[in-house]
C-alpha cells in the first residue's frame, strides 16, 4: 500500500493525527502539490504556498509529487502510527506465509514439536501486534489481527512433546554421526571395511553413486521421520522388499572382491552369478548395518537422565538459526522447540554483548543441542552437571544469577562450581 493511500485508510479510521492543515507547495495554484520547499522538481521563482487540509489534498481533485509523497508524514507521531498501520497491514500475509513453511518444516512429522514452534512464533507475533496498536484508531486493525493470529495457531499436543523431542534428538544426533563418520573404513557406523567395500565409499573422490548404504540412510531417516516414539525391530522398520529396492546394481569390478559359498546355477552366465552374489551379500550388510543403527537409537532414545548446563552466546541459542530470523523477522523468528520443550532460563539483562543461558534436559537432548551450537561456531557450551534435583527449575534460575563466565575474579566463574551452590543454597 501506497503512502497517500495508507494515509487516506488513516483518516477514514478516525486517527487525529492526519485531520489538520498543513503548508503544501507547488507551481503555481495548479502545479502538483509538495510537501518541502526544497523538492528538486519546485521551481526557482513563482512557487505558491497552501495552507490545505488533509481531506483537500487525499481527495485526489490535487496532484501530489511522486517524490513528496512520503514527506506527508512528518511528526514522530506520525512516523510511529504509520510505521504502526504497516505492520499491522503486513500480519495477515506474515500469517499466510509462515502456515505455508509449517507444512513443510523439518518438524511436520512431529506434531508436538511442530505446535510448539509455531505457536511460540505467532504468540511473539501476538505480542508485537498488541504493542504495536496501541494508537487510538487501529483498534479494528489490531483486533482484526489478533483473531487472525488466534484461529492460526496449531493444535497443540503437550504430552507428545518431551517424547517427540527424545526422539528427534536422537535420529539428529545419529545423522550427525553418519555426516561426520563420511566413509572412513574404520567407521562401525557404517559397518566397518566389510561393508564399504562391498558397498563402496559413501562420499569422496570415488563414491559411487548408488550407493546401497547411502539408499539405506536416505529410506532409514524417511521412515523415522514422524513422532513414534520406539522402534520394536528392524524387520519392523525396513523389510526384505524395502532392501530389495535399495539394493541396486554394483558399479565397480572392486566391488566384487568377497569370498562366496555357492557355484553359479545351470545355465548361469559368470557376470549373473557375480551379481546375484552381491545383491545377497549387500542385502545381508544393509541388514546388520540397519539392526546397528536401531540399536544406536534406541541406546540414545533411552538416554534420558536429566543434566545442566550453560551456553555463552552473542543470540538466544534456541532462536540461533539466522536463517530462520531473517525469514519470520515480522515475529523475532521461529525457536528450535527441540530446545524450547525443556527448562531454558537466562538472566534477564545480557552483560558486555553476551546472553549467558542455562539448560536442563535430557542427556540425549543436551547431546543434540551441543552438535547444533557446533555447526554455529559461535556459542560456548560448558560441560554438563549430572547430578540434577528434583528443584532444578529452581536452581538453574540462581545459577542463571549468579554465573559469571567472562569475569575471572568472580567466584561463579565456573559453571559447575555455580551449579553446586545454587543446590546448596
């Protein structure tokens, strides 16, 4: 929306701010209106002074300059109620956009997490609108946005959502165990020199692209990708038909380089024998690796003990995806609900550029939350204080307190050592 027009919807929603006279310039009587004296486009002799009112000028019987037209708001009143109206004019497309990432978001198969991340988003938003319409006359619009926002949050399910986190932790920290394992043979990860080389490199020079151990990571995390909270077996997971479809062809004669038990069929020719010998053998790797990855999960899911601690950061480290902010900058940007859905608590004034956090969560969550602050490279994790009480919600609001990382003369430097009084006090 247009200046003269945002102004004009002003007007008719009553603001007192536009209702005035205010002095216009312009060529002579008829010459386009200008809302500076000094406007490159007035000329030098002959220029009229109109003392006009609003309602003259949004009329549209007067012609105003096309490079005046944002001089119409002067006043830091003005500046304030207008910047105000846009924002309030942006919220319903803000809205619109951000259901649109919901359904594609790396959470849609947790909706727990998923809810938790949105909502807090469009509760921020909510705020900002409240704040934001407090002039007198954009009542309707804030209240119009406010609805809006209400009837767009998610269903929320808060008992799926410390399970839902357990679980994304775990799949998160396994593929990053996978991403940072690559293809060295001496990775149990991914099975070992046995499996690799019959499957051949996952990554470098002389992957290949076919790879039965990359197909078996790629449907592996698409299978896992959804809320359950537990896998009974593998068989459960990827069956006989799902390895078959992954299995492929081999691409290499090195490939072939295993010792079998069984001769070729009548009428079997070598290359079909060397094939079909492969394809088992491939199918009972992808097997074992698969059972491995299983149990990785399950020991990871299962690492539930609570434990604390603290993150020096120049941002939020839940809100630490720049990408994220600069998206959904109508709202202050969308948390990690990974994070969000555990005890974060941070002292509530940030001291010479850095916000000093405390966590407390699940040994597995603390694992996932670490790997996410390393691929920032900004924040400083300290390690973790296992012996977590029952009053952590207390304690980690006097750590948050009393923790002062960056001042070396402070007894609460250290974070464990400021954990263990916060208990004790």
């Amino acid at each position: 929306m247009g200046v003269i027009e945002l102004v004009r919807k002003l007007r008719g929603l009553g603001v007192s701010e536009f209702q005035g006279n205010r002095l216009w310039y312009s060529n002579g009587t008829r010459g386009h209106l200008h809302a500076s004296r000094y406007c490159e486009k007035l000329k030098s002799t002959g220029v009229v002074t109109q003392d006009l009112s609003f309602t003259q000028v949004l009329s549209g019987q007067k012609k105003v300059c096309v490079e005046c037209e944002k001089s119409i708001i002067q006043t830091s009143a003005e500046k304030d109620l207008t910047a105000a109206a846009k924002f309030l004019e942006s919220v319903a497309s803000g809205v619109s956009y951000l259901l649109d990432k919901s359904a594609v978001d790396q959470f849609k198969g947790y909706p727990g997490l998923l809810a938790l991340r949105y909502n807090t988003g469009l509760r921020n938003l909510r705020e900002h609108v409240n704040n934001k319409g407090q002039f007198t006359g954009l009542e309707n619009m804030r209240d119009e946005c406010l609805t809006l926002i209400d009837n767009s949050l998610l269903p929320e399910s808060p008992q799926t959502v410390h399970s839902e986190s357990m679980r994304y932790a775990a799949l998160s920290c396994i593929k990053t165990l996978l991403e940072q394992s690559g293809s060295s043979y001496n990775s149990d990860i991914w099975g070992g020199r046995a499996a690799l080389s019959v499957c051949g490199d996952t990554e470098g020079y002389n992957y290949t692209k076919n790879n039965p151990l990359r197909n078996l990571r790629e449907l592996w995390f698409s299978m896992c990708d959804n809320s359950a909270t537990s896998v009974e077996s593998v068989y459960s997971l990827i069956g006989k038909d799902d390895l078959a479809r992954i299995v492929g062809a081999p691409e290499k004669l090195s490939l072939f380089d295993f010792p079998v038990d069984s001769q070729p069929s009548t009428g079997e020719t070598l290359n079909a024998f060397a094939t079909r010998a492969w394809s088992h053998k491939v199918t009972s790797v992808l097997s074992d690796v698969a059972s491995m990855w299983v149990d990785r999960y399950e020991t990871y899911f299962n690492q539930s003990e609570l434990v604390a601690f603290g993150v020096v950061s120049s941002d939020k480290v839940e809100y630490g995806d720049h990408r994220n902010q600069y998206d959904f900058s109508f709202m202050g940007g969308l948390p990690d609900p990974v994070m969000t859905a555990h005890t974060i608590v941070r002292h509530p004034t940030a001291s010479g550029g850095f916000i000093t956090t405390v966590i407390v969560c699940p040994e597995i969550v603390a694992r996932y939350i670490e790997n996410v602050c390393k691929s920032r490279r900004r924040p400083e994790l300290t390690p973790v204080v296992r012996d977590v009480k029952s009053s952590y919600r207390d304690h980690a609001e006097t750590v948050a307190a009393l923790w002062s990382p960056k001042d070396r003369s402070s007894v609460y430097q250290e974070f464990s050592v400021t954990y263990k009084t916060a208990t004790a006090l």
